[in-house]
C-alpha cells in the first residue's frame, strides 16, 4: 500500500536504471549477497540490533529490497514506512516474511534542501534510518550534515553510508568503532596500510556530528571496496 502524497511534495520517480541501485543492484546482490556481502551485512546485522529507537515507527530510505537488513528486523516496529524509487525493490521487499507491517510512501525527501524537513514534518512518530542513501545521492547544499543537523536535531535517526570508495584492496576488515571525532586517515589506517590511497570521496564522512561512529567495509564487487560509516543520533 502506499499511501497518498500531497500534489505540493516532490515525489520519488520511479527509478530501474539508476545508478545507486536498480537492476545492477539486483544482479549484484544475486551475484554476492551470499559471500562477498556476507560479513559486510554481518556488520550491518549488528549495528541494527544495538539500534533500538524508542519508537513504534521506522521510516527507512533508500532499502532496496531489504538485502541488508536481518531477517526479522521490520518485525520490530509496529510500522515502517520505507521510501524506495525502485519498483522491483519495492516489489521484492513486500514480500519479506518481516513486511507484515510494511507500507510504503512517494515523498523524495533527497531532492532539494528542505527534503528532510519534509521527512520530518511526515513522519512526525517515526525514527529514521538511512539506508546506504546518503553516500549515494548528492547533497541537495554543501553537505549531509547541515541539513540532518538542522531538521531531525531530537529525533532518533541512523544512517549507514558509504564514505569513500577505492579499488586498492584493504589490508584488514574488521569493523571498528570510533568512540569520538576520528579524522578520516585514521579511520583509514584501521583498513588500508599507509601510503597515497586513490579513492573517491562520498561527502559523508562525519555527517553525524561528534559522537561514535562505526567503520565497515563492504567489497561491493570484486575489486572495488566501500568504507561504510555508521552513526546514530541520539548515540546510544
Ligand atoms: C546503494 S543502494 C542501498 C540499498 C540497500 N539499503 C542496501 O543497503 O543494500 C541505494 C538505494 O537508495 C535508493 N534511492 C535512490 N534515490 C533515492 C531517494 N531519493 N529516496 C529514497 N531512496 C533512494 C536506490 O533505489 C537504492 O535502492
């Protein structure tokens, strides 16, 4: 079911070809989910279950198809409202056995800068997890972090982002957690050897202001590596 969305809210497109997911997505994740992703969503499995918001509610953007959730893991919310351009995504994630109480809805809160105060303003009751969105999608201004800042200041909120990407293999990768404001070669040095590291920069480092952050790694395919960044707010 989705629900109705006021003509005045941009709406999410629907989305097959894009390149933040799509049927790449799909074809990679048949392709790698069950091994190559394996300990990256053992990383996402554990952030989640030390992730519990004192709300009846979840908004999550950005989920696919739920190929990085646990089983199990919408069942904890009394209802989601998940936020999800790709068709077959949404198709695919409506049938988890844990989706009993999912429901989705077309606002695009990613577009412009007053996106997330459009999330927030809809979602009054819900906390919010980014899903791997945020290092995907441009920021509508300067950054991630204003307008996070900005719009859901006392709200429980998390996101997991892809912080930089590299196709230099990482000499260690075990997740690590960061208990305050670590300068990214630090975090870097917990993966990669020292040494230029040629990488692309997702513009999403730190977005959760000071507090604990978490570092994962996830071989998204053969030869290329993300550096994935968990925060929650309020840190918990
Ligand atoms: C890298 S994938 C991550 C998928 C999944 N959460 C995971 O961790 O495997 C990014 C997801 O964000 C979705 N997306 C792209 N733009 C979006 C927007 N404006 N609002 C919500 N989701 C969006 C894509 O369709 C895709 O499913």
């Amino acid at each position: 079911m989705t629900a109705p969305l006021p003509p005045a809210l941009p709406a999410l497109r629907d989305q097959l070809l894009d390149p933040t997911g799509g049927l790449v997505y799909h074809l990679r994740a048949a392709r790698h989910r069950r091994r190559l992703w394996a300990p990256f969503h053992a990383a996402v499995a554990d952030w989640l279950a030390g992730w519990q918001p004192p709300r009846a509610h979840l908004a999550i953007v950005g989920p696919n198809a739920g190929y990085a959730l646990p089983d199990g893991f919408l069942a904890r919310f009394e209802r989601v409202t998940a936020l999800e351009p790709d068709p077959l995504a949404r198709w695919l994630l409506r049938r988890r056995p844990d989706a009993a109480r999912l429901r989705f809805d077309r606002l695009d809160c990613l577009r412009d800068a007053d996106g997330l105060a459009r999330l927030a303003d809809r979602f009054p009751d819900a906390a919010i997890l980014f899903s791997n969105v945020l290092g995907q999608v441009s920021a509508p201004a300067a950054d991630w972090a204003t307008p996070i800042a900005r719009h859901l200041a006392g709200r429980p909120w998390a996101s997991y982002h892809d912080a930089i990407s590299t196709a230099v293999p990482p000499a260690r990768s075990t997740p690590c957690s960061l208990p305050d404001a670590a300068a990214l070669p630090d975090v870097l040095a917990r993966f990669w050897d020292g040494g230029e590291l040629p990488l692309a920069d997702h513009a999403t480092f730190g977005l959760g202001g000071p507090g604990p952050r978490r570092y994962a790694v996830w071989p998204i395919a053969p030869g290329r590596w993300h550096l994935v960044e968990w925060v929650a707010r309020p840190a918990g």
